[in-house]
C-alpha cells in the first residue's frame, strides 16, 4: 500500500472532494458518483472519435469531469 492511499483516510481534502457536487450529478445517483470516486474511477475515461486518441476526459461511470 502506498503512502497516499493510507493517508487519504486521515485527510480533510479527501472528505471535501467526496461531497463535492459535479455537473453530471443530475444524470447519476448521488452514491455512484461517491463510489466511483472511493475507489478512483477505475474504468478510465471515455474516448469519443474513431482512433481513440482524443479522450473526452469524462469518467466512464459516474461522467466527472477528470480533465
């Protein structure tokens, strides 16, 4: 386990960005978006041309902005 993953728990920041409201909170349940960002959107972000190059910067799941 690394630093900043045990640290994280003890931090006030950590806590604030759980309960921070996005843009897309609308279209997903509220707990989604709070376990998406527990477990640090593992599923990447969305890639929305043809070649993939150009990511959306948007989280597959709960749709964050992660740009």
């Amino acid at each position: 386990m690394d630093a900043w993953a045990f640290t994280k728990w003890f931090n006030r920041g950590w806590y604030q960005y759980l309960r921070m409201r996005t843009p897309y909170s609308k279209d997903v349940p509220r707990w989604a978006h709070l376990w998406c960002r527990i477990r640090n959107h593992p599923h990447g972000v969305v890639y929305y041309n043809p070649s993939g190059l150009e990511p959306d910067m948007r989280c597959k799941d709960c749709g964050e902005d992660l740009g």
